[in-house]
C-alpha cells in the first residue's frame, strides 16, 4: 500500500510520481523457483546462496534497477515493511548508487527497524555511513515525506530516531492512494487496502503497535466510506481490506461506517455492491448488539477476531478483557448471519499450563458445530516476546529468558520445553482442521511446519 499512499502525497505537493509494488513483482518471480529456499534463507537469515541463485537474485535487482532508471527520478523512495526487506534494500540501494551515484534514495517503514517499537536506528545509519541513502523516515510518512519535498530536514522523523503522530484530522486530509501504477492482476486476490486508524484502543501487554503509535487516532466513518466510492470508480475494484489494528476501536464510526455500506448495497446491483475484510475486538453483547450484526452482514464484512487465548485467566493477563461467553456472542452471530470469521490465537503464551492447552483443545472440539460455517480459519500463532513491549519487561515475572528472536524464548523454569510447545501446535493444527474452508488447512499446516522447523533450529543454536 506505501507506495500507492506517498505517490499521493507527492503528487498533491506538486511533484511527478510512481508508485511502484516492486514486493508482488518479487513473489511472483520465485514462487516456482526451485532454490526458492536458498532466496528465502538469504533475504531473512542471511544464509549465503549458491552462486546459481545469486546470479538468479542479481538479474532480478537488474530488472528492478533498470525499470527504476527508465522513469528518469530524481529521488527513489523505498517503503520496508518488515526487517526481512533489509539484506534487498542493502543491494539494491547499492547498485542503484553504483550505476546513478546523484540519485537520492530515501528509506521508511516499519521494516527500518528490526521490530516497529524497537529504538535501534542502527541500519539506517549504517546505510547512511556507507551513502547508501540519503536519509530515512521514521514513523508517519505522509507527514515527513511533505516536509523532506518541502526541504525541510530538520523536521522531527526526518533522520531521527522520534516523530511526530498524525492526529484525527491529518489522517482526514490525507490525499487517498494512487495505483495508477499497479497492476491489479498480479495479485491472487484483487482488493483495495485502506487505513482508518492509527493504534489501538486497547493495551495488550504482547503489543508493540501500542508502544509506535501510543494515541489512537481514526478517521470518520463518511471520509472512509468515500474513500471506497472513490477507489472502487476508479479501479474497478469493490472488495476492501482494512489494515489498521482493528475496525471498530470507536463504534460510532464503525456504527456509522457500516451503516453507510450497507445502505450503498441495498441501492446496489450485486456487482456493484461493496465487501470488506478488518480486524476486529470482541466486546459484550451490549456494546456488540445483534442490530450491528446484522448491519455487518448487510456491508458484507468479513471479520478477523482477536480472541488471543481461550483461557480467561490468560487472556485477561495480557489485557483483553472479556468473557468466554463474549466469545460465543461472535460465533453465534457469525453463524445466524452468514457472516465469515477467522479466529486469531496466540499458542504456548508465557503464562499457559499445560492443563490451559488440554482446555483449548476441548474448546475447539465442543464448538466444532461452527466450523466452516461462519469459521473458515483459525490463525494459531506462535507466541514471541517482541521488543519493548510490557510482555518483554515482565520476563522475571513470568519466568522466560528471550533468545535472539522474538520466537525464541524459553520456560526458566523448563517445566516446558521447545519441543513440547511444538508437538502442542501440531496436536491443535489437527483439533482446528474442521475450521478451515478448502484448503486452508492444509496450506497454514505447511507454513507453520516451515516456521515450528526454524523455531527448532535456533533453539538447538542457542
């Protein structure tokens, strides 16, 4: 999406632009690769490649290279989601200096840092010593990027390690994205992400977005809802993916925001009517009447709810507080109205027993009745300690020492151990299979295989 969002900042400040997803072009390139592994270790662990693959990566950056150049910019900007984009940021940023040395090259995004609330600005200074870069953005873009076009460096974010948050009313004004310059048919799925908000309303000890943005900020449920008539006229295209934190961290613009969907699709032939897809936080029944239920299935929205930890003990301890039966709310609504949910679960937390694992096997096995039908996933993640969150800094309250990644922790009591953490995923893995719509099920498995393989690796390092 970062592309799409700075090319229209650019553009509203007067300057030619593209936006280009170099990301999709990347994936679709080594999808069938056969040493695709060897890319993939390299880029994330830097593992050395074959000279085979190398030679393979190195004409890929060519082509990035060349396909950069052939716009004639003056300035290239480079959006890194995670930190896995910085061993290619690292070699593009050079070769790009080595055949264009005048061209500056700007740097942001989460991916800057190894982690979005870790305070190591080291990468980028290191690109920076080398003249790699020219300078980097820290946290808001589409604020920093007006001030460094305006040349203004001296602008808080700009080259520093603090920035300044964009309150209610600059994510108003913010110009929406432009992809112009996007094909659409690269995708598996072709939809149009939009951003509502910035934060959380909530204050999960896990969290480190609640640490990078430490206000909630959000638009109004009318500036979204234009934001969708707009996109949708000009691409063609009216499913939307909501990528903030959550949907409805203030319900009367959520309220509002559905209300608007569901009014332009009752108006609406069936091609013409919107979908939509967001993370979404369970509330009580109050708060989360069937009325709004039923404004949802009208939208046609598609939740993804933070459930986190069946154990309530557990999940009160990280911060989400509500009940069980809240839990059942959701799936009870979901099923009455048709209306799609993937659970998202946090496996093997700090503070689980294994009596807490017995329990959520049983959890699953005695709703099984709502498997497929609204569940069509259940996301069982593997529990981290990520930087500077409250859950890192209660590691002698809760008895684990972190290795060197976030994935990597381990029981000081050793009560537990990797390996069982492991077998434990696995077992639920198979518990969840009658969740999954299709083939979901089996593709997830293999993800996680691929992840619980890696997790493994590195325990036996350390």
């Amino acid at each position: 999406m970062a592309p799409a969002v700075l090319k229209a900042v650019a553009e509203k400040e007067g300057h030619q632009s593209w936006g280009l997803d170099l990301n999709i072009d990347f994936v679709n390139q080594i999808e069938y690769y056969p040493q695709k592994s060897e890319i993939t270790n390299y880029l994330m662990n830097q593992v050395w490649p074959s000279t085979a693959v190398f030679e393979y990566l190195s004409d890929i950056i060519d082509q990035f290279i060349n396909r950069v150049l052939a716009l004639n910019p003056d300035v290239v900007g480079l959006s890194l989601l995670t930190y896995q984009s910085q061993i290619f940021t690292y070699w593009f940023t050079s070769r790009l200096k080595d055949v264009k040395p005048d061209i500056q090259i700007i740097i942001g995004g989460s991916g800057i840092k190894k982690f979005i609330a870790d305070n190591n600005n080291s990468y980028c200074e290191d690109l920076k010593q080398l003249g790699l870069i020219d300078h980097y953005i820290m946290g808001d873009g589409e604020l920093a990027l007006v001030e460094y076009l305006r040349g203004n460096l001296s602008y808080n974010g700009i080259d520093t390690n603090t920035w300044i948050q964009a309150t209610n009313q600059q994510l108003e004004s913010h110009p929406y994205p432009k992809y112009e310059d996007y094909n659409f048919d690269l995708y598996r799925k072709k939809e149009i992400p939009i951003v509502d908000s910035r934060g959380c309303v909530r204050t999960c000890e896990f969290c480190d977005i609640i640490e990078h943005w430490t206000k909630f900020a959000f638009r109004s449920g009318e500036s979204i809802f234009d934001e969708m008539l707009v996109q949708s006229k000009k691409y063609g295209i009216r499913h939307f993916y909501f990528k903030d934190s959550l949907i409805n961290g203030n319900m009367k613009v959520f309220t509002r925001l559905v209300e608007l969907i569901a009014e332009h699709n009752r108006a609406s032939a069936e091609e013409e009517k919107f979908s939509w897809q967001a993370y979404f936080i369970i509330r009580n029944s109050k708060q989360h009447p069937e009325s709004l239920f039923e404004l949802i299935k009208e939208s046609r929205g598609d939740l993804e709810l933070g459930i986190e930890s069946v154990i309530r003990n557990v999940r009160w301890g990280m911060g989400k507080k509500f009940e069980n039966e809240d839990i059942d709310w959701h799936l009870e609504m979901g099923q009455k109205y048709q209306i799609p949910l993937s659970l998202l679960l946090i496996i093997a937390y700090p503070t689980e027993t294994l009596a807490d694992w017995e329990f959520t096997k049983q959890w699953f096995k005695d709703r099984v009745q709502y498997g497929q039908n609204p569940v069509y996933q259940v996301q069982l993640n593997w529990a981290s300690i990520l930087p500077n969150t409250t859950l890192e800094r209660k590691n002698k309250e809760y008895g684990f020492e972190i290795g060197k990644f976030p994935s990597i922790w381990f029981d000081t009591n050793f009560k537990i151990t990797t390996q069982m953490k492991i077998d434990y995923i696995n077992e639920l893995n198979d518990v969840c299979k009658p969740f999954f719509a299709g083939d979901l099920h089996h593709i997830l498995k293999e993800f996680q295989a691929s992840a619980m393989n890696v997790v493994t690796s590195y325990s036996e390092d350390l």
